[in-house]
C-alpha cells in the first residue's frame, strides 16, 4: 500500500510544510498572554474588539492617551463586546490589557528608561526577543489579532502612501498587512497627512473591499468627513456589515476589510483649516529630516499645537466612535458565525472542541483549554460502493445495472470519524496517490482533515464493494 511505503521522515516533511501556519500559532502560545476572561469569549466564539496600542504610546499626550484608552474600553463593554487591547510587554504578547498596564503604556513616553517601541510586523521578534515595551501599530495588531482569532478591529486612521511615495516608496505596512490578514479594520479612513487618492489604489491592487459606514461612498479623510475620494461601496447599517464580514470570511479570502466611519459632524475641523497646517507641519518635518515611522506622530503633535488643541479632541471623539461601530458590528458578526454551523473555528491558539462549546465553566474553563489536540496516523482510502441491481452478475461483455457511491475510507479516516462524533477535532496526518483518486478522497475528508500529504508516481487505494439489492455484499475489487 502506498502509505505503508511512505517513509516516516518524507511523511512528517511533508506535513511540516502543508501544515505549517496552523501548528506554528499552537506551538507560539508560550508567548501569547491571554487574558482568562477573552479566553472563555473568544472560546464561545463571542464578540472581541482588538485595540491597537500605538495610539496610547506615539499617538497621543499623557494624560489624554491614558482617558481616552479607559474610555474606549467602557464604549465596547457597554455595546455587548470585549475590548482587547494588544501590546508587548516583557518579551510577551498581550491580548487584553489590565488597568495598571494601560497606565504604563500611556506614561511610557514620559517615564525615563522606558521608552516604547513602535512595532510594525516586522519589529515584532525583535522586540520580543530583547523583552521590550511596544506599542503595536495597525499591522502588528492585526496579526496578531488574527493569531488570537480577534475578526473585527477598531483603530484611529489607517496608514498608508505617504506623500511623495511614488518616488520614495515610503507606504505603510498597514496596507499590505490588510490584503493578506483576513481581519475587520473599523477607522475614519487614511490619515489626512497622506496621500489618500495613492493609498486607496494601492488598497485595490490589494484586493481590500473599502466600505465606508454610513449613507453614502464618500471616503472620510481622518478629521473631515469626505476626502473627496470615494469608497467602492457603502454600509447602512451594523448587519450590513457584519454580513459583509461574514461572506468575506466563509470565502476564504484570506485579506482584511476596511470600513471607513466618518468624524461625526459636530467634531469635524475645518478641511481648509487642518489642510494648512498639515502642509506646514509636514515641511517642519522635512527640514528636520523626519523620516519613516517617527513622521506621523511628529506631524500630529505640530497639527495638534497649530489647530489649538481642537484636532486632539477631534481625534479622541472619532477612535470612540469608532469603538461603538466596531463593537455593534462584533456582536452581530458573533451571532451570524453561531448561528451558521459551517463556519470554521478561527482561533489557532485554542482548541476547537473547547470554541465548539456552547457552554464553558469558570472551573473547566483552564482544563479544557489545556486540552492537547488528538492526532491519528493511518491509512485512507476512497470506497467506490457499486450496487447491482440485477438479480445476477452477467458475465463475458454484459452490461450490469448498479448505482454507485463514493466515499472516503480506511482505518485511520474511521478512528478520525468516531473522534469527531465525540466530540474532539483531530489531527489526521495520512498520505495518498497524487492522482484523481487522491483529489476526491481529500475532497471527502476537507470538513475535518489535518494533513494529506500527496505522494508523487504513486497510486490511491480505491476499494470496491459489488452487492446486490437482495444479497450481502459477495467480491471486493482492490486498485493500490
């Protein structure tokens, strides 16, 4: 038999790179801080709001940064979801954030000997590593969102294209991190310091849907409500967004979705007004020679002074809004998935029987959730049952009547198949023929499969069971 002749080193070679993404998270946990509480909702499948860290360290003065973090944490509790502000803090991962470390990141940037890091994806293992403070931008906190299996995301204003980006090629991690993080962005569209005709082009070479939430398409340009650019659609409600999550997920797409929600109008600055001292403040910049990701939060201050303070409670009143929208639209997105039994479970860092629960104990929480995986080596097959409906086998030529069904089989997939009515989701790491065969025995085992791992210039075994209507079953036909 084909898998019996598979050798165990190829085997596990195999699996390794077919089944890379997925074991990495669970392997990874030991740096993941979870906070219990998440834990039971993200368990349930309940809704959770992840919050990016940066705006309290590089984003905003002390101690506004500190109220408006507290503030926006309340919005989402009150709306029926969990806030879960992400961060790094000693050489760990934090999904959700106490009272006391909300307060050390607000104050970072005044405390001597802690300075936060600002951590885009790519500064993520390094600062780990070196046990650093970091404030996670929008890419970073997608990610690892993603990793803790977070969908929606609420945050201040998208990065994106800097001005000049066409010869400088300075564009934000954030637009790349949202055409391959399948994640939920909630912002009041591009940071108006940017050149947002380029980064909505560049979002599109992407493939991210852009929404703008609300009555119509016009793109808001982070204190003003239109940019003068345009969304490719609009959401009226929270349900139409959370089914457009919903759809864009069960595809499997595999990228995030930007819903742009416009400042409200009483906290709108002046377009003119905030245009000019953009422009100025970003001229300071270049004479300074201000560059990469210390621009924004430069610019932001000088724009902040220039307008008066009316663009930090501008800022302060739109991330909160933001935080209502995203909630609201978490919670629907919670009910759609529970309500649809096809969905996957998307949490890589805990178990699915555990996410498949309908309800989990404040005792049997911490054991379920330390449940390991249960993984099954054997062999499969594809049964291809015939049966005849001829009161006998005509022989020499004849053409026999018979029904046929296909299926998947061997002692492996069945000990997977019992694991699974009981209740556990296992690992089934089996190997078969590159050949048809092979792809319609994956296509039978793709509800609950771990690995299948293709063997090149081999056969699948395909087993065929001949019965009569009226008779047991009497020859079995073998194809190895």
């Amino acid at each position: 038999m084909s898998f019996l002749r598979y050798s165990g080193k190829a085997l596990f070679s195999s699996i390794s790179r077919s089944y890379a993404a997925e074991w990495n998270a669970k392997i990874s946990t030991g740096r993941f801080v979870i906070q219990d509480h998440l834990k039971e909702v993200l368990a349930q499948n309940g809704p959770v709001v992840a919050l990016e860290s940066t705006i309290l360290t590089h984003g905003m003065p002390f101690p506004e940064n500190l109220e408006m973090a507290r503030s926006v944490e309340n919005i989402i509790r009150q709306a029926g979801a969990e806030p879960a502000t992400i961060a790094l803090l000693s050489g760990k991962v934090h999904i959700g954030l106490t009272d006391s470390q909300l307060a050390e990141l607000a104050d970072s940037s005044r405390t001597a000997g802690s300075e936060c890091v600002k951590v885009s994806r790519r500064d993520i293992a390094y600062t780990l590593n070196q046990g650093l403070l970091g404030g996670t931008t929008i890419s970073a906190t997608m990610f690892l969102a993603h990793k803790a299996g977070i969908k929606v995301f609420v945050s201040g204003g998208l990065g994106g294209v800097h001005r000049g980006g066409e010869s400088s090629m300075d564009i934000s991690a954030d637009l790349t991190e949202l055409g391959k993080t399948p994640v939920a962005l909630v912002t009041s569209g591009v940071k108006s310091i940017l050149d947002i005709g380029r980064t909505l082009e560049f979002l599109e070479t992407q493939g991210v849907c852009v929404a703008t939430f609300g009555p119509s398409t016009q793109f808001p340009a982070f204190f003003t409500r239109d940019s003068g650019h345009h969304s490719i659609c609009n959401l009226n409600s929270y349900d139409d967004a959370a089914q457009l999550i919903h759809t864009t997920f069960s595809m499997d797409l595999n990228n995030g979705i930007l819903i742009a929600n416009p400042i409200a109008e009483e906290y709108e600055v002046d377009g003119h007004q905030i245009e000019e001292c953009i422009q100025r403040a970003v001229t300071e910049a270049e004479d300074l020679k201000i560059k990469g990701k210390a621009i924004t939060p430069y610019v932001l201050q000088q724009v902040n002074q220039l307008t008066q303070g009316r663009s930090l409670k501008a800022n302060v009143a739109l991330v909160e809004s933001n935080a209502l929208v995203g909630a609201e639209i978490a919670v629907r997105l919670s009910k759609l998935e529970n309500c649809d039994n096809k969905v996957k479970p998307c949490n890589p860092l805990i178990p699915r029987q555990v996410q498949n629960s309908n309800s989990i104990s404040t005792t049997s929480s911490k054991s379920a959730l330390d449940t390991p995986r249960v993984a099954v080596v054997g062999a499969s097959n594809l049964d291809c049952v015939l049966h005849l409906l001829n009161d006998s086998v005509q022989f020499h030529g004849h053409t026999n009547n018979a029904l046929s069904t296909v299926c998947s089989g061997g002692v492996g997939r069945n000990l997977c198949d019992g694991l699974s009515r009981l209740g556990f989701n296992p690992l089934f790491l089996s190997a078969v023929g590159n050949d048809v065969n092979g792809e319609k025995l994956s296509a039978c085992l793709n509800t609950w499969i771990g690995v299948m791992s293709f063997i090149y210039h081999s056969r699948t075994l395909l087993i065929i069971p001949l019965s009569w209507i009226v008779k047991e079953i009497c020859t079995w036909v073998l194809e190895i």
